[in-house]
C-alpha cells in the first residue's frame, strides 16, 4: 500500500458497514420566502460506497449536498430532518465546527475547476497550504504531500505541475488539481456535484475512473450529483431521483436504471438512451 493510500485508508474493517453519511429526511427552506425546496431526503452512506443523485435543474441535487457540508446559501436551512457524519449530528455546528470537518471529514469537488483556484498563485501551492493548514506540518512536508497527492491523481510530471498556474492547465488537470485538495486532508466522504460536466467525453472518463481508483484503494465515500445518467450508471451503488425537491425514485442503480417504477425517471432515461447509455448499462440476465 502507498504512503498516500496509508494515510487515507479509512479505519479497520470491522467499521465498514458502519455509515460516515447518513441523511435523514432531510427538509430544506427557503426562509425568505417561506416555502420547502427539499422535500424529506433520506440515503445511508457506508465507505467504500457511491451515492448518485439525478435530476434536472432546481430539483433540489445541489442543495442537499450543501446541507451535508454546511454551505448553505443565505436564507436556505434545514428545517426537518437530521444530517450525521461519521456518527456526529452536524445540523447544528458552529462556524468553527464546521470548518473543522469540512476537507477533513468531507469535502466536494465542483463543476468549474478555475473558479475554486487562484489564477495568481502556483497549483501546487494552493494545495500544499491546505494541507499545512489542515495537518499542521511545515512548508517542505507539505510540498512532498503535495507532490504526492499530484501524482495520486494520475497528472503526469507532478513536480512540474506543482509550479504552474492555472492558465497553465487543461480543464481536466486543473480538475485534478481539484481533486487532489479535496482528498488532502483524507476526507472520509466526498461530494462530487457535476465535477466531470464541462469536460470533453474522453477526460470525463478518465476522471469518473480517478474517482472510482480512489474510492477502490482508500475507501472513501462518494456522493455524485450528476443529470447525466450514464455517469450515475458507470459509478454509483445507488441512486435517488429527485424532482422538485422530491425523491421520486431510489434503489439499487441496476433496478433503478434496468426496471424504473417512476414515469419521471422512464422519462430520464429515454432521454439518454439517444446518447448511448446502454453501454454503461449491466446486462439484466447478468443481474
């Protein structure tokens, strides 16, 4: 086993079946106005696991994992329901509490990797300073952690990317960049919410397969927001359907995918077999 796959190893095996994620019908309002966006969304997360969750647009996706890191936008709270990480009730921390967990515990990786970077600062150095301020160790281990990291998520000359800066990178380097400070104070989750949407077919693969090596050899915890279904097909255990703010749909993926009960998610799905899903889907008879 690496250094790197050491020091993100989750605990012994005994606590596998244990959730490091569990949502329970969680509500969400939007105060301002006085109305529920999210209706009672509830999923267990064990490490090792993948989580999916479809939709279209304003279904309510994005503001459930914000709920699960503590980011919600003004005016939205969690107004039933509870939310427990690694066991801890995290519905009601304070600011610093917050800031304890959040890229220790879990973390998130976005859809536009240049909006999460500073263009004026060196790509290495923005992740090495999380990783000092995180693991309170010195500049020359952190560079080496970095370095490391680099090189865990599969960018070629890690040395020499750790010096470049953003312009400098492609949208799927810059993606992995990304990645790396999200896993570099060893998360046990990680949200990713579209993270592979802007990328080109090709580098989409080789993320979605990044993210799949690091979930294999670490045991993290993944949870995927996704409107693409052969995403959630490639990657995840389960999978929820939400539409307005409503889980309409949830199981096993293969069930889900193979034999939808919900017309919403019939309707999903004919909507993407024009694009192919069927090659990411698991024979039925294989089931």
């Amino acid at each position: 086993m690496s250094p790197l796959s050491e020091k993100l190893r989750t605990p012994a095996d005994s606590t596998l079946a244990q959730s490091v994620l569990s949502v329970r019908d969680v509500r969400i309002s939007d105060q301002a106005h006085g109305r529920e966006i999210v209706h009672g969304v509830s999923f267990d997360l064990t490490p090792g696991r993948t989580v999916g969750i479809v939709g279209e647009s304003g279904s309510g996706k994005t503001l459930t994992c914000r709920a699960a890191l503590g980011i919600l936008p003004a005016h939205f709270e969690v107004t039933g329901g509870a939310i427990e990480l690694d066991g801890r009730d995290i519905t009601g921390l304070s600011a610093a509490e917050w800031t304890g967990l959040r890229g220790s515990t879990i973390s998130a990786v976005f859809q536009d990797p240049a909006s999460y970077l500073n263009p004026s600062i060196r790509v290495g150095a923005q992740v090495a300073e999380v990783i000092r301020v995180k693991k309170k160790v010195g500049r020359r281990e952190a560079r080496g952690q970095t370095i490391e990291l680099l090189h865990a998520v599969h960018l070629r000359d890690p040395e020499l990317v750790y010096g470049q800066y953003t312009y400098e990178l492609s949208g799927g380097m810059l993606q992995r960049v990304l990645i790396a400070a999200a896993i570099a104070a060893g998360p046990r989750v990680l949200i990713a919410d579209e993270a592979t949407t802007a990328l080109d077919v090709t580098v989409q693969a080789e993320i979605l397969d990044l993210l799949a090596d690091l979930r294999d050899r670490t045991g993290l915890a993944l949870v995927v927001v996704s409107h693409d279904l052969a995403v959630v097909a490639q990657l995840c255990d389960e999978v929820l359907v939400l539409r307005q703010g409503e889980v309409v749909e949830q199981g096993p993926t293969h069930e889900v995918l193979h034999r939808p009960r919900h017309e919403y998610t019939r309707l999903l799905i004919a909507e993407h077999e024009q694009y192919g899903l069927d090659r990411f889907l698991t024979p039925e008879e294989d089931l």
